[in-house]
C-alpha cells in the first residue's frame, strides 16, 4: 500500500512540475527573463489556459491527499 502511494506521489509530483512550467507567465519574476513578460494582443485568457489552471489544480489536489495518506500509513506502520 505504501509502496502504490510512493509511486502515485511521484507520478503527481512531475506532472505537477509538468504542469507548472506549460502556465504563461503573468509578468514580474524570473518568467521576463525568458520571455514570459511579452503581452498577447487578446485580452482575458483563453480556455486551454482555463482547462490547464482546473487540470492544475485537480492534479495538486490528488498530490495533497497522496501525502496525507503517505503520512498516515507511516504513522500506522511505525
């Protein structure tokens, strides 16, 4: 069981970097470095930007309750 949690956790965690680094920079930080701080000519976001924020935040959401449960059956085990 623990082993099955460990390797969801990992899964998560690099989709989650995956995930972070595919967002457009909102301007300010280390992202105008790389040409993040460039403004597109449409106003507001699109809805692959919408849908990748909602996959974003599912996908922390399940990262979250990986590290509970992980937490939790340690904590049974010892």
């Amino acid at each position: 069981m623990v082993m099955g949690f460990s390797i969801a956790l990992i899964v998560f965690s690099l989709l989650m970097m995956l995930l972070v680094l595919m967002h457009k920079g909102k301007g300010g930080g280390l992202s105008d470095m790389f040409g993040g701080g460039m403004q597109s000519s449409v106003g507001g976001s699109s809805v692959a930007e919408r849908n990748l924020d909602r996959i974003t935040v599912v996908v922390g959401l399940l990262w979250f309750a990986c590290i509970v449960a992980l937490g939790i059956l340690m904590k049974l085990d010892s």
